[in-house]
C-alpha cells in the first residue's frame, strides 16, 4: 500500500465581508487517496473527490459569468 501523501496546489487571499479588512485565505491540497482538500482560513475545510471540485469549478465560473452580465446591465443602464 502506497504511503499517505499531501501535496499544496495553492493558497489565494480573498475580499471577504467577515475578515474585513483583511482577506480570508483559501488553500488547496490534492493527496495520495485522489481527494482535494480546500481551507477557508482556520474556519471550514471541504475535502470533495475530482468529480465535485470540477462541479465547484463550473458553479463558481457561472457566478463569475453572471457577475459579469450585472456590471454589464449596469454600464448599460448608466449610460442612458
């Protein structure tokens, strides 16, 4: 049996309304029994196989795409 391993992918600082004015940092960490971790700093962890981190990728790439389309409007409406 292989021996357990953690290796970190990266850690990011985000803009978060309860760590104001800091940032929140998020960590990820792939190991040897094919599973993700993810930090929210000391105050949750998520561990999701390939299956759901490609799930949360795709959600948080729609929130993103959607984010886009009401700063849009916006621009839009103010110049009128």
């Amino acid at each position: 049996m292989e021996k357990y391993w953690e290796r970190d992918v990266g850690a990011i600082g985000v803009d978060e309304e309860s760590c104001h004015p800091g940032k929140l940092g998020i960590a990820a960490q792939v190991d040897s029994l094919e599973m993700v971790t993810i930090r929210f700093g000391n105050s949750m962890t998520l561990r999701l196989n390939e299956e759901d981190v490609d799930a949360l990728r795709d959600l948080l790439y729609e929130a993103s795409r959607q984010l886009v389309n009401v700063r849009a409007q916006k621009v839009i409406s103010e110049s009128r």
